[in-house]
C-alpha cells in the first residue's frame, strides 16, 4: 500500500511520512522528536517502522529535530552534500567579535600563557622540599608516578564522543539533483528549486506505480520544477503567503523582500497561476502546503487554487486538500 501522510507543514516545522511497499520514508524533521512521535501515533503511523530520513534543505523548520529522531531510531539521513554540510555549519555556529573584542582576546591569551610560565617556574623551584622535580621549566608539571591518569581527559585534547558531537548521525547518505536513487521499495527522483538554502531540492517519490511530487520553499517555479510536476497522482505544492496580506502584515520590509524573492516562497497567486496555466491536471489530489500563519488564510489559499482549478473544467476531479501547521493531515491511501 502507498500512502502519503502530512504531518506538519509551515515555517514552524515541515514532516511527511511516505510509504510504499515496505518502506517509509521521513521527508524532512522540522518537529522535534517528542511532537513527531506524537503525531505519528495520531495518525496511526509506527516511528519505529521508519527506514531513512531525506531532507530537502537546512532551514530551521526542516531540521529541527533531526539529530535527535535520527539518533533515537538509528536511521540513515539522506542530504545533498551542500545541504549537509550548511547544517553541520549551523550547528557549530563561530561567535563573531569585533576588532576591540579580539584585541582583548589577544590580551587575556597572553597575560595567561605569562602566568602559566611564571607558575611552572614557581613550581619547580629547587629550594622548595615539596615541589616536584620537574626535567625542564618549560615542560608541564608531571603527576606523580603513583597517581592514576585522569580518567577524563581535559576537553581540548581529544575529538568529541558522540554524544558531545552535535553533527553526529548514525549513517549520512548523498544524494545530487537529478540524479535519481532509491531507498527500498521507494524510488526518490530529487530536483533543484530556487530557494535561499545552499542547495534544496523538491522530491517525486514513486512507489507501487504511484507519483507522488513534493515541492515547497521555492521563490517560483522555473521550467525544471513545471516538468517534475506533471504527470503524478499526488502534487503538494506551496501556497505560502496571500500577496496582499504579505504586503500589508506584519514582516519587516527586508523579510517580506525574502519571501518574495525569486529565492523566497510561492504565494497563493503564483501556485494558481502554475494551476491554471502549466499543470497536467493527472493528480487524484493536490495538496497546498508551507501555508503562512502570519500572511495567509487557509480559505485564502483555498479559494485562489480552486479558481484556478474551476477555470479549467478537466481539473475538478483533482480533490484539494490543505496541510496544517498545528495537526496532521489524515493519510492519503493508494
Ligand atoms: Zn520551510
Ligand atoms: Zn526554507
């Protein structure tokens, strides 16, 4: 059985289980591990069950449980290699400082390297009947023969263990876009969507006969994304943001520039107009997703694709369907 279950979608955390044949397949951990888990349980979907974890890019609501629900049920994370590593990046984030804040850095450095020799000088000195003898002055203070070696190393001599290291992942798999792969019995054809991430990309499962295409966080649609959505039973596509609603709500100017940039998100008007102008009308259902809580309506987004839809009368057999942020989406079976 194919079935395709929306468990979150919106900028607060994006996760879908595919299944087909004897694999399921996590596309994307924007939940944390506790919330996932409760809501595959909602919806009657085993965590434990689940194969691999693919990711589509590394912003926030789509990683954010990751490590953890990866560790938790010891299953490989398959990324691009950009994508991978931004968010290694991301979670081994460099402080910035300014030139001041570096001078004094230097400073402190150098008032402790000239204590610690001062100090080792103090230590060794012959006169003192405590005082170890120490080879060399310059050399550290040996421990005595008959104490134990420290059973914890001080940090910064030896790589992080696993659980120190926040990157750590039980398997890392690579994909490319446009180069198709499969995990199991799903066969995953990945492609490139114009987004500001370092190299996402939106999905077509295939399973049992079924196409399934996925496509959210992208600024349009270019000709590569129009010729991944034809011909498939199941289209979810973004619907983010009313553009009135955007213009006049409540995002800073430089924010509402992002989301509608080329590289941004697609708005109601622009997944219409894909609807209206450019799709194949094959899909049993459409699913409208990535639907912002500050900038749209669900009624909004709703009523702009059925427009869309109504404008072409071969279309009203496609059943449209909106994903949610705060619950799941009942499963879609084949
Ligand atoms: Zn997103
Ligand atoms: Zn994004």
């Amino acid at each position: 059985m194919v079935r395709f279950t929306v468990l979150a979608s919106g900028s607060k955390g994006n996760s879908t289980v595919v299944s087909g044949g004897r694999t399921r397949i996590l596309v994307d951990c924007g939940l944390s591990c506790r919330e996932l888990f409760r809501r595959m349980k909602l919806v009657d979907e085993e965590p434990e069950t689940l194969d691999a974890i693919v990711i589509t890019h590394e912003h926030m609501d789509h990683i954010n449980g990751l490590s953890v629900t990866a560790r938790k049920l010891g299953i490989p994370v398959y990324f691009t290699e950009g994508t991978h590593r931004a968010w290694m990046r991301w979670l081994t984030p460099r402080r910035q400082m300014t030139y001041a804040q570096w001078l004094e850095q230097c400073r402190k450095q150098a008032a402790e390297r000239q204590a610690e020799a001062e100090a080792a000088e103090t230590e060794g000195d012959p006169y003192d009947p405590e005082a170890e003898p120490v080879a060399e002055l310059d050399t550290e203070v040996q421990p005595l023969a008959a104490t134990p070696e420290p059973a914890v190393e001080p940090p910064s001599n030896r790589p992080p263990s696993r659980k120190e290291d926040p990157t750590w992942l039980p398997q890392v798999e690579y994909f490319q876009a446009g180069q198709p792969f499969e995990i199991g019995d799903i066969a995953v054809s990945p492609f490139t969507i114009p987004h500001d991430a370092a190299d996402p990309v939106g999905f077509v499962f295939r399973a049992e006969g079924v196409r399934m295409a996925f496509a959210t966080d992208l600024g349009y649609i270019p000709p590569n994304v129009k010729d991944q959505l034809q011909g498939v039973d199941l289209l979810l596509l973004e619907s983010n943001h009313d553009l009135e609603m955007l213009r006049d709500g409540p995002y800073p100017w430089a924010v509402k520039q992002r989301v509608l940039s080329r590289v941004g998100h697609l708005s109601n008007e622009a997944a219409a107009g894909f609807l209206e102008n450019s799709y194949d009308g094959q899909a049993a259902y459409i699913i409208l997703a990535h639907l912002s809580e500050s900038n749209n309506l669900p009624e909004l987004a709703r009523v702009t694709a059925e427009r869309a839809l109504l404008g072409r009368a071969s279309l009203l057999a496609n059943r449209l369907l909106l994903a949610a942020q705060r619950e799941p989406l009942s499963g879609i079976n084949f």
